[in-house]
C-alpha cells in the first residue's frame, strides 16, 4: 500500500523520529503532538483499522500493547500515567488510515476526551 505515509515510514521513504522497531511494531513521534508526550505505535503490516485487526493472529495484538508499555517507559511516563488511544473510522476523527495507537502523556490529560 504504497500511498499509505505510515507505509512509507515502515519501507523507509518516510523517515520519522524513531523510539522502537522491531519485526512486528514500528514506534515513531507524533509529527503534530498534543500532548508533552505523544508517539504512535504501528504494525509494519498495512492494517486500516482497529476492526481490521485480524482475530487469527494474537501475537500481533499482545505486540502492540507491549510496545506501548515499552514506549511509554523510554519516554519516562510510566510512573506518572499516560493514556493510549485508537481512532476508528470517522466519528472517532481518525485521519491515518494504518492502525496506530497513541501514547499521550506528561500532562495531566483531560476527561472524557471531546
Ligand atoms: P489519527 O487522527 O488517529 O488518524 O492520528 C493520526 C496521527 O498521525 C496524528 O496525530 C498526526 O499528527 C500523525 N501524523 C501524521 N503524519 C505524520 C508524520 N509524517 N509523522 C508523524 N506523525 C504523523
């Protein structure tokens, strides 16, 4: 899926500001962050959204969340608390179609989100 920028970052075209790599995950700075701390986490497989995640394969799943618990300590915000966040389509404003998880922290984070 060539036209998809998170592709490009996981083939290399796009070089973004990397915090973990390895076979299945790719960790990078939000480009436009939110937050003290924002990065994203994505599979290097193209996968459009959250309901696209395929039920067969677990390990990729148990993956993502271990990168963000991995993420979120090299950034120093396990202690203090950070929150993860999934859009899904549109109501939820996702505007990368490629699966990513946020990791917003270092700010107290206000709730519910708008
Ligand atoms: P979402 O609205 O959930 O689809 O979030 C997409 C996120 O990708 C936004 O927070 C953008 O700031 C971020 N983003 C878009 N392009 C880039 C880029 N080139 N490098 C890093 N983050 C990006």
């Amino acid at each position: 899926m060539t036209s998809c920028i998170f592709c490009k970052m996981v083939s290399g075209e796009i070089k973004p500001k990397v915090i973990l790599e390895n076979d299945h995950i790719l960790a990078f700075h939000d480009i436009n962050p939110k937050a003290p701390v924002h990065a994203l986490v994505i599979p290097k497989a193209h996968i459009s959204t959250l309901d696209d995640l395929p039920s067969d394969d677990p390990e990729l799943a148990s993956a993502l969340f271990q990168a963000v618990q991995q993420v979120a300590a090299a950034l120093g915000v396990s202690e203090t608390g950070y929150r993860t966040v999934i859009n899904c389509r549109g109501d939820s404003g996702q505007e990368v179609y490629h699966l990513h998880l946020h990791i917003l922290g270092g700010r107290t984070l206000g709730w519910p989100p708008g």
